[in-house]
C-alpha cells in the first residue's frame, strides 16, 4: 500500500515539476536557431569575426551610399563623350507686313535649320577620362571605407573579447572573495577573527561588483555598436567571441610601409584625382582651341520662285584669353601642386603611423611575454600561499586581500595588453589596406 501511494507521488511530481522543465527547454531550443541576414547564427555559438566582416561589407548602409555613388559616376563617362543635342529651328523669313503674303516678297520663305555643335578634336576624349577617372577614384574611396568599417568591426570585437574576459576574472574574483568572507565570518564566530575582516571583505566584494556592473555596462555597449555596423537586428544576441591568443607575429616596417603605398585604397584614391587634374590640366590648354558649329537650312518660297539652301560653320574667337583660358591653365597646374602637396602628407602620415604602431606592438609583445613568464604565476603562487596561511591564522586578512587585488589586476592588465596588441594590428590593416593576418 506504501508503494502504491509513493509511486502515486513520483507521478504527480513528473507531472508537476519535470514537465514544465521539459516544455521549457524544448521553447529554448525552438529559440536558439535565429535567421541573420546571409547566415543562422546560434546564441550559443562562437561569434565568428569573418562573418561579421561579411554581413558588414554586405549590409552596412554607410558603405552601400559610396557603392551607389560610384556606379552613378561610372554612368557619365559616356555621357562626358557625347555630342550636345542637334538643335532643329523652324521658322518664317522676310516676310511682309504691308499685304502679310507668301508670295508679294521674292525673299520671303519658310525656313527649317538644323545645327550641330562639334568640339575641337581631342576635347571629348579628355572629358571621357575625366569622367572615368573620377568614377575610379569614387571607387577606391568605396574601399577605403570598406576598410575603415572592417577596421571599426575588428576594433569592437577585441574590445568586445577583453570585456568578456574581465567579466569571467571579475566573477571568479567575486567567487573568490565571497569564499574569504565565509572563511572571515566562521573564524568570527569561533572567536578567532574580527569583525573589521568581514567588513573589509564586504567593501571589497561591493567594489568589485561595482565594477562587474560597469563591464556589463560596457558589453552591452560593443555589442550595439557591433549589431549598428553589420547593420543586424536590435534584438540579435551574438555569441560569446573567440578567445585570444599570444601567437605574436610583427610583420617588417618596410614591408609594411611599401604595402600601404601600393595597396592603400586612399593612396590610390589620390593619385586617381591627380591623373584626373592632369587631363583637366590638357583639357584646359585646349580650351583657347575653337569649337566649331555646323549648320544647314531650307527655305522654301512661294510664286514659283527657286527654294534656297544655306550652310554655315561658326566658330568662338578666344579674344580673352589672358583672362580666361589662361587663368583656367594656371588654376589647374595649382590644383596638381596642391593634391602632389596633399599625397606626400598622406603618405609621411602613413609611415609615421605604421612606425609609431610597430612600437607599440613591440611593447604590448613584451608585456605578455612578462605577464606570462613570471608576474602571472608568482602573484598566484603568493594569493594561494596567502589564503592557505590565513585559513590557519599565519597571515593577516589585509595580506589575503592585497595578495588577491594584486593577481586581479595582473589578469586583466594582462587581457587589456593583449588586445591592444590585436586592435594594433587591425589598425596597421587599414593603414596598409592590406589583411596581414
């Protein structure tokens, strides 16, 4: 009769307990697979950053505004080329305001003429590279911004991955101080502690909490700014980022350098701009060179007498030249001086970024290799050491809680050097305009 009764109860508690549970992990799992754009990203999977560049160059709007751009500009070069538009004029001639005939008048007719402008050979092929040329340099500043969105992305990532590394050092800390505080309080009770270690304790946990809120804080920040440049939904839940690691390599400053010089969308930008003032240049000194316009006309008279046909060309006469053709000749050498000016500032800029990030790749290297090697694993050695010693009344609580605050600040300064030295590198990426790992 016992057992019936207790096999009564495991029934009802299956139904009562275990049910919910299962219902609500199969809603989980139903939830876990969500559609993003060109992909299915899992919540608990690894938020690839290649992915995320992907869905950035595909959808970011502010990328798609230059990419329409460019192919407007790619639309006029042909337009630059052609012809203006023939004019047709259809008018009356001579005609007589004493009797208003055809026919009292032998110069009166009716008169159509047709007319075409034609510029000077050479002038429509320079504004067809013009054109071309602009289009083109419309187009490596669409890569220039690829790679400065590609830049912000990898920038946020790494941010995002020291973020979620000092949340877990933040945690284990707490986890740790709250094993100190249980340790504090039964010392206390047993007569062997005092009062003022749990508080101290207390004040150091709230501290540390404190700062567990601000990285929360932080995380949320990245991740919107990570969901407004890949342009994913608000409610996108990216997974956790992909662990970093301290496989150093610093690539060569000449190499690097000689790579941003030939591969930097913006370098090339300029250098488009300058071959197209070039043409302007040619374009301008062709300009006290005449444009010709053709035309033909028809007149028809009345009476039986003959109809008349007349062609004519006319021509500009470039009698200012000195202030005009001349002056425009001049503005165009100065405008090549000036983006010559501008392209060897952009390029001494470069190498003193590159030079200047080098150093501090060089330094961040250095302090992991310390970090690592020694500063990591004798601030553990001494926190262990210390709680082993207080939990047998050897050493004071203020030495514990020095010992911990010391390890803490090593593990995160030593996540904060490592990805800066990975926010270095994406930084040198876009100043090359090259991928370098």
């Amino acid at each position: 009769m016992v057992h019936k009764y207790v096999l009564i109860l495991y029934i009802i508690y299956l139904f009562v307990f275990i049910s919910p549970v299962i219902a609500d992990g199969s809603k989980a799992a139903d939830k876990k697979l969500k559609p993003i754009g060109a992909g299915i990203i899992k919540e608990d999977d690894i938020l690839e950053l290649s992915w995320l560049i992907d869905h950035t160059i595909t959808n970011n709007p502010s990328l798609k505004v230059i990419e329409k751009e460019a192919q407007a500009a790619e639309k006029r070069i042909r337009q630059a080329s052609a012809l203006e538009d023939p004019v047709f004029t259809a008018g009356i001639t001579n005609f007589p305001l004493i009797d208003m005939s055809f026919r009292s008048a032998p110069m009166t007719m009716k008169q159509i003429q047709l007319s075409q402008k034609f510029p000077f050979p050479g002038k429509r092929r320079l504004r067809e590279n013009i054109a071309a040329l602009k289009s083109e340099a419309i187009y490596y500043k669409y890569f220039e911004k690829q790679r400065e969105l590609v830049n912000n992305v990898k920038q946020a990532y790494y941010e995002l991955a020291y973020i979620e590394e000092a949340i877990e050092i933040t945690r284990k800390n707490l986890e740790l101080l709250s094993h100190l505080i249980k340790i504090t309080q039964i010392k206390y009770e047993v007569g062997k502690g005092i009062r003022q270690d749990i508080l101290k304790a207390q004040i150091e946990y709230s501290k540390i909490n404190e700062e567990l809120i601000f990285l929360e804080q932080k995380h949320d920040n990245y991740r919107n700014k990570l969901i407004y440049l890949a342009y994913l939904p608000d409610d996108f839940k990216p997974g956790r980022t992909v662990k970093l690691t301290s496989d150093f390599t610093i690539p060569d400053k000449d190499l690097l350098i000689s790579l941003a010089f030939d591969s930097r969308p913006l370098i090339m930008q300029y250098e488009k701009n300058i071959e197209k003032a070039k043409e302007e240049l040619r374009l301008a000194q062709k300009a006290i060179l005449p444009d010709f316009q053709l035309s033909g006309s028809y007149g028809q008279r009345d009476n039986s007498y003959a109809d008349l046909f007349s062609v004519n060309i006319s021509f500009n006469l470039p009698i200012y030249k000195n202030r005009k053709q001349d002056e425009g000749v001049l503005e165009k050498e100065f405008q090549i001086l000036s983006q010559n000016a501008e392209l060897d500032s952009l390029k001494n800029e470069i190498r003193f970024y590159i030079t200047d990030q080098l150093i501090n790749i060089e330094k961040k290297k250095r302090l992991v290799s310390l970090f690592e090697n020694s500063l990591l694993k004798q601030t553990i050695q001494v926190m262990d050491s210390a709680i082993a010693n207080y939990e047998i009344d050897k050493t004071d609580f203020l030495s514990v809680i020095d010992a911990q605050m010391l390890y803490y600040k090593y593990e995160k300064e030593y996540y904060r050097a490592l990805t800066d030295y990975y926010k270095a590198l994406a930084q040198l990426e876009k100043e090359t305009g090259t991928s370098i790992f």
